[in-house]
C-alpha cells in the first residue's frame, strides 16, 4: 500500500495519513509513504503508485487528488485499490470517476473526527464510487476495524454532499456566526470571553463544547464545508434556512416565536425518543465537567488490562481519595506510548499526600499527570 499524505502534522500529531500508515504497517507488506514533508523518508509518488496494490490518499487540501492523478496517471493499473481520504468530495469527483472507468476499485471514505482524536467508537463513511468499488469497499471495511470505527455505509458518494450539508454544514456555519456573533457582543458589551466562560449557564456550557470544538480547527476546514455547501442549490439551502429562521428571531413577537420552535422541534422529534435519549447524556456531561473541574487528576498507567482500574482505585481508597467522575483514554499507537489515561474527579474534601499517593501508584506502573484546583 502506498498512503499520499503520511507525514504527521508536527513531530507528535497525527493526520488521518500518518494514522492509517501506522495502523496498516504491522498489518501490510509494505507500506510506501508518499509526502513532501518526508524528504528523504518518503517514496517516489510514480513508483509508490507502480509497486503498490492499493493507493490511498490523504492529502490535504482535498483537491491535490486531482492534481497527483493528472501527473502520475500513468502508473495506475486495472484491478488497484484506491482509497480516499477527504473532507469536501465534489472537486474530486471526476477524477475518481475516470479511475473507476479505467477499471480500478475506488471506495471513499470519510472519518467523522479529527485525526488526533482517538478513532474508537468515531464514525466513518464509506461510499463506494462508480462500478467496480466492491474490493476497494471491503478494504475499508477493515480499515475501519482496524481503527475500531463505526462503518457508516447507507450515504452514497453521490449523496456525500447532501450528508454533509445536514451535519458538518449547519454545525460549522452555526458555530462560526455564533464566534463572529460573540466577538461583536464582547467588545459592545465590555466583557471579556473569560468573563463570559465564568458565567455561562449550563445550555451555554454545553454549547460552547460544539464552538471551541470548531474553533481550535484550521478555519479554512470551515470555509470549505461551507463552500461546498454553498456549491449546489440542494445544500445552498442550508444556509438559506438558518438565514430565514435568525430573521424571523429578531423580528417575531414571542407568542409567534414560541409557536415557530414548537412546530419545529414537533417536526424534528415527533415521538419524543430523540429528546428523550439526548436529554441523560446532556446531565451526565455536564455533572462530569462540574466533578472534574472542581478537583481533578490524572493518571497514567502502562498497564491497560483487566484489573488496571481497580488495581488505581485500591491506592486511591489507601490513600483517602473519594472519586467523583472518572473517564478514561485508551492510548493509541500514533501517541508514541502505551497503556491508558484515567481523567478523575475527586472530592474536594479529600485529603492525601501527594508524593505518598505518587509512591503507591508507582508500584503498579501508574503516575499522576496532573493534579487541578
């Protein structure tokens, strides 16, 4: 397999190129990396694509497909896998089309997360393209595995953008007026985003999760969802909708207003389940984030096995610790260590010694990261 795009983003973080090329190495042959940032490290993209049974791409910006199977079409070959990793698909589309004519096996695919973030439980399309995508698509599949992702497979490639429109479109487009929105309100208003951070309401605080979620993203990530929204009439209603429905929020008067969420939450949600489902999650989220912030720690351990969490928890209990909250962080192969992280929030009332606590865990494999208010 060859992966264009392989090279991690800095010394530590990875791209979704880098993650497959690291997961698929132990797994594969050989595995060619083809990235400029390389240098030296990385292979020839003509011979990478000659030698290789499968091709995957994930490059960014998404349109250098384009451009990479322009020079370099030649060395492809009927029967080759193509696999594609990409935000935005309509500048690619064609180019993924004319593969599958020339009878190679092309699947798309598209992580439903940050590469940095750890892929378990994330979701991933995959879309097959043209005729002949089955090998390419059951390629995918394992990939998926791999990664232990959830293979979302009824959106078609065709359909990407509609998809798109619907969950990345509205989010993004949401979250950067409301960013735009903020900082015009800040600085007429004299508060400071710390200030408002400080006083936000549990609404606010569950959404400013969404918003900072966006915000720490490249912004040109958000102008080209944006972008390709805006590229057909189908999803340039999207943002229409939100335009019409802000509109009718600054001029309605509250009795219509009232009446216009009801309808629209009746239409969304008509059973309730949706509500019904989301509304736990919500209170458990934000009952962890209070545990968490009021005292909490987090500790490391290289062992991630059977017995691990009770093994801590039987130091913290010695050590007079109560725990309020707890999630944890399997680590993944690409973060250059293993075992676990356990994030804690612990009562407040708690009392312990510090380098004591240190020593204990420290004979089972475990160490304290971080320790907060």
């Amino acid at each position: 397999m060859s992966v264009f795009g392989a090279a991690r983003r800095d010394a530590t973080t990875p791209t979704w190129g880098s993650k497959f090329a690291d997961r698929i190495e132990p797994r594969a042959q050989r595995v060619l990396r083809v990235d400029p940032k390389l240098g030296t490290q990385g292979y020839d993209p003509k011979q990478a694509i000659r030698e290789s049974d499968t091709v995957l791409f994930a490059v960014t910006p998404d349109e250098q497909i384009n451009a990479i199977a322009a020079e370099h079409g030649c060395e492809f070959h009927e029967g080759q896998v193509i696999l594609e990793c990409s935000t935005t698909k309509l500048q690619i589309a064609e180019t993924l089309h004319n593969l599958d004519r020339r009878g190679l096996s092309v699947c798309s695919i598209h992580p439903g997360a940050r590469a940095d973030l750890p892929s378990r439980g994330q979701n991933m399309l995959i879309m097959e393209v043209g005729s002949h995508g089955a090998q390419a698509k059951v390629q995918a599949e394992e990939m998926a595995g791999i990664l232990q992702m959830n293979p979302i497979e009824f959106v078609s490639f065709e359909r990407h953008p509609l998809a798109m429109a619907i969950t990345q479109g509205v989010d993004h487009a949401i979250q950067r007026a409301k960013i735009g929105a903020q900082v015009r309100l800040l600085q007429l208003f004299g508060f400071t985003l710390e200030q408002a951070e400080a006083m936000a309401f549990a609404n606010t605080r569950l959404g400013n999760l969404a918003t900072a979620r966006v915000a720490v993203q490249d912004p040109a990530v958000s102008a080209k969802i944006i972008a390709e929204a805006r590229a057909l009439p189908e999803t340039r209603q999207m943002l229409d909708t939100l335009i019409a429905k802000l509109t009718e929020m600054r001029d309605a008067d509250p009795k219509a207003l009232a009446q216009m969420f009801a309808d629209d939450i009746n239409a969304l949600d008509p059973d309730g389940l949706w509500r019904k489902k989301m509304f736990p999650r919500t209170g458990r989220v934000l009952e962890q984030m209070a545990n968490l912030e009021i005292k909490g720690m987090q500790i490391h351990s290289v062992q991630n096995e059977i017995g691990t969490l009770e093994a801590i928890t039987a130091v913290l209990r010695r050590n007079g610790i109560n725990i309020t909250a707890i999630t944890s962080h399997n680590l993944e192969p690409e973060e250059g260590r293993p075992g676990v992280i356990f994030q804690l929030g612990i009562d407040e009332k708690s009392i312990f010694d510090l380098q004591c606590l240190s020593d204990d865990l420290a004979t089972i494999g475990a160490k304290i990261e971080q320790v907060s208010k």
